[in-house]
C-alpha cells in the first residue's frame, strides 16, 4: 500500500538496481579476488602494507554503497524497503529496513572466535590422570611445530599469519564486540517502534480523515526515509567498529567472508536449487 500510494517524480538519477548490480560484480570479480591474493602473499615484508591498504579498499566499497543507499532511499524510498527488483529469493529472508542485518556482522565475527575456540579445545590433552605430564606434552608439541614450520612449504609459510589471526584474542577485541552488541539490542528495537509509530501514523490520520491518504503516506514516507538512514548508518558504523579494533588479518578474513556471503547468496547454480526445494506451507 505504501509504495503504491508514495509517488515521486523520476530524478533522473541511476536506477539502484542497476547500481547494485555493477556493486556486487565488482565485488565478485574484482575487490575480493585482490583481497584473496594479498593474504596468500603475507611473506614478504610489503605484503602486509598491500593487505592493509586492501583491507581499506574494500571496506571503502561497503562505505560507499551505504552512501548510495542513503541517496536511493532519499529519491524513493519503497525501493530500499521492497527490493524485490534487485534482490534474489535468498537475499530477502536476511534483509532488515533494505538491507543486512547488523547482527549478520557480530554473528559473522563471533563465528570466526568460535570456531578457534572449538578447534583449540579439540587439541587440548584429555587425561584425568594425575600423573599426566602437561608440561611435558606441551614442549613435545612446542618441538614438534617447530619442526612442522621449518619444514612446511611456501604455501603454509605464507598462510601462517591468517591460520593464527584468531590466534591471540585480545581483551579489547572481545570487550568491543560486547559493547557493539549491547548497542544494537538498544537500537534495533527503538528503530522498529518508529517503523511502529509510523504505520500507526498513517493509519490514524488516513482512518479519521484528518488528511488525504496521499497526504499521510508522504508523511510516512518522510519518517520512513530518516529510519532506513538510521539503519544504514548503523550497519555502516558496526563493520566500521569491527575493522578499527581487529588486527589486518582479522579484519581481511571478516571482509572475505562477508563478500563472499553477499556473493554467494547470488550464485546462480545454488539460487535454483533453492528455488526448487520449495515445500507447501502445509507439509
């Protein structure tokens, strides 16, 4: 009903789901194979400015997209809010106020700490019994990676630093992570009670006949423009807070896995098998 009732005279303007379009290709094809390449090569002594000087380009392509969505949501906002011209059947369901959600970003985070946690628990000895010699077992491992490095491959010399970049987990990364958390489950709620307040709005002035519907869905328009900005900015800041406070490596290895989720979720072969696997409602 909204964006049936919302009109706005074409701008002129890039249509964004042409804009979007190009945006993930660039992605695909351009920014996230650099990026892959840079944290292949960690060995020589430039590399790492490479990696870091990456890292900033492809989250400049975040930043930048945020930008235009805020433009696109200024010049018709029921774009951003029903962007079924631009988004698959399997972007959709993870989509919050016209795009991610910014927990998709701290749940893509805690994923990479968990999986360190799990992988370093599995390699802790399981004996009970008191006589174990742990110290012992540890300088026998200490000697026995030793080893392993010194005789690995290029290969593995290479990936050394991202194969331990969740390695070391300050207390600063896992307090920031905490606090953005903490923010979001402030924010979120009250952004969706303005969505609330808005609809309700609408409904009230359009029930008692204090304006036209046209009127009152400009209204709504209006507020709807200023929260989908809020979000926005919101998703902006908190892949912003995550890159600042994790280390070069952590922040390549964030950012290549959330380019290669948004790549994925268009990845022709498994969108049709998606859309086949389709089950009645009643089964």
């Amino acid at each position: 009903m909204f964006k049936s009732l919302s009109r706005k005279k074409p701008t002129g303007r890039r249509r964004f789901r042409d804009y979007y379009t190009d945006w993930i290709n660039t992605l695909k094809t351009v920014h996230l194979p650099l990026l892959r390449h840079h944290m292949s090569s960690t060995t020589s002594t430039s590399s790492p400015n490479l990696l870091s000087a990456h890292v900033e380009i492809i989250h400049h392509h975040f930043k930048s997209y945020y930008h235009t969505l805020d433009l696109a949501a200024a010049s018709d906002v029921s774009q951003i809010l029903f962007p079924t011209d631009h988004r698959n059947a399997m972007e959709l369901p993870f989509l919050w106020l016209g795009d991610l959600h910014p927990y998709l970003f701290t749940n893509l985070l805690r994923s990479f700490l968990l999986q360190h946690d799990d992988s370093s628990s599995q390699n802790e000895p399981e004996n009970d019994d008191e006589d174990y010699d742990y110290q012992g077992h540890q300088e026998q491992e200490q000697e026995e990676e030793e080893i392993e490095v010194g005789e690995s491959c290029e290969f593995l010399k290479k990936q050394w630093p991202l194969m331990n970049a969740w390695k070391i987990q300050s207390r600063k990364l896992t307090t920031r992570i905490d606090q953005i958390e903490r923010g979001l489950r402030l924010m979120v709620p009250a952004l969706m009670n303005r969505v609330r307040k808005a609809q309700a709005g609408f409904i009230q002035k359009v029930g008692s006949g204090e304006v036209s519907a046209v009127v009152a869905a400009a209204e709504m328009e209006e507020e709807m423009v200023g929260i989908v900005m809020d979000a926005n900015r919101m998703r902006k800041d908190v892949i912003s807070e995550i890159v600042s406070v994790t280390s070069v490596y952590q922040a390549a290895l964030f950012l290549e896995g959330l380019a290669q989720f948004l790549v994925g979720l268009r990845d022709g072969k498994l969108l049709q098998e998606f859309k086949s696997c389709k089950s009645p409602i009643n089964s």
